[in-house]
C-alpha cells in the first residue's frame, strides 16, 4: 500500500510540472470569406469596366467611320463640283448717259433754290460753277420774279438783267452739289464736253421746330441731273 502511493504522489508531480500545451485556435474561416467575396466583385467590377470600354470604342469607330463616310462623300461632292467648268458671266458695263445728285434737308430758301435751278440748267458743270462763283462774289446776280430791286450793272453773259439777287448760301451748297455731280458723271463715262445740266427738281422739306420759341428753320431737298446733250 505505501508503494502504491508513492507511485501516485510521482505522479501527481509530475503533471504538475508539464505545462499544459498551449493550442492555437485555427483562423477564423468568416474573414477569408468575405475576402474572397471583395475580390470576387472588384474582378466584376473589372471585367464589366472592360466590356463598357469596348462597347464604347466600338461605337465611336462607327460614329467615326460613318462620320469619315460623309466627310468623303461631301468632300468628292465638292471635288466634283469644283471640277465642273464653270460658266464665266459676261461683265457688260453700260454707259450710262445719265448722272444725277441729290441734297436732302438743305438749310436754304426753297425760292432761291428754284431761282438757281433756273440760273444753271442747260449749262456745262464747270460753267454752272464759276457762275455761282461769281454770285458769292456778288459780281453777278441771281435773275428772279417779283418786286424785287434791279440790278442795273450786273449783267448775265453779256446781256442785261431786270431784278435779281445774291443769294451766297444757297450759291455754296449747290457749288458743292455740283463738284459731286462732275464726278458722278466722270464715273459713269460721259464726256464733260457734251454733258449739260438737264434738270433741277426743288422740293419742300419738312420743317424743323426747335426748342423756346415756334421758329420755322428753312429746308429744301434738292436733285439736279445732267447728261449727254446729243442723247
């Protein structure tokens, strides 16, 4: 019996002094899983970023092409259109027999527009203008109807006159009138020997009222025409 528990208590020390081996527990299954899971969509995700890509790159090469089919067939079209001889248009430039001038609103009396009308028709350009010249200068007056003062002195190409008038703003605008009707006709290639003024339209304008008072400003559209005098 004492042998016995001997044995027992050897034992008994024994196992207290082996430690008790420490077991690693296995890892756990649930992490890998979804790991798998994440990698398995990101390698979708992948592949259907993939297919979008070529579907789009597909149809941009056929926008492409058919865009580049067009292009073709326009520009041929141009080709073909640019190739074709084309017609050249007969350029005729008439000569014209008429030349005319117009001067709207003109700051001047409407009757010695109509008297100057009357003073330079039937004459050359030039000569129209040298004698308006000369009615700025007050050495030759403006022939004109009514009570007006004589002027004894003052004679018209040589030949003597009853009543007339300076009228030296109405001369000055119908001077510069008459310098753009001689290049007017220049232009359309009448012969300044042959030329000779053939009308001279007068007309009322409408009046313009100013502020402070109802005072009536004299204005006078004015259209003078010349031409060949043999057409």
């Amino acid at each position: 019996m004492a042998d016995e528990q001997l044995i027992q208590q050897d034992m008994m020390k024994k196992q207290k002094q082996i430690k008790p081996a420490v077991v690693k527990a296995p890892a756990p299954i649930v992490q890998k899983e979804k790991k798998a899971e994440i990698a398995e969509k990101e390698e979708e995700k992948q592949i259907a970023e993939d297919k979008a890509k070529e579907s789009g790159e597909k149809v941009s090469g056929e926008g492409k092409g058919a865009a580049s089919g067009k292009g073709s067939e326009k520009s041929g079209a141009k080709k073909d259109a640019k190739e074709k001889p084309k017609k050249k248009k007969k350029v005729v430039v008439e000569n014209k027999h008429v030349a005319s001038v117009h001067g709207k609103s003109l700051p001047i009396s409407l009757k010695y527009s109509k008297a100057i009308g009357k003073f330079i028709k039937n004459r050359k350009i030039e000569e129209a203008i040298n004698n308006l010249k000369m009615v700025e200068q007050k050495k030759m007056a403006v022939p004109m109807k009514g009570e007006l003062a004589h002027r004894k002195g003052k004679k018209l190409n040589g030949k003597g006159m009853m009543s007339g008038k300076f009228p030296v703003k109405a001369s000055g605008y119908f001077i510069k009138l008459l310098k753009s009707l001689d290049a007017n006709s220049a232009m359309n290639g009448l012969e300044m020997e042959n030329t000779r003024i053939r009308e001279v339209i007068v007309n009322k304008a409408p009046d313009q009222m100013h502020r402070f008072g109802g005072t009536k400003y004299k204005r006078t559209h004015v259209m003078i025409k010349c031409g060949d005098r043999k057409k």
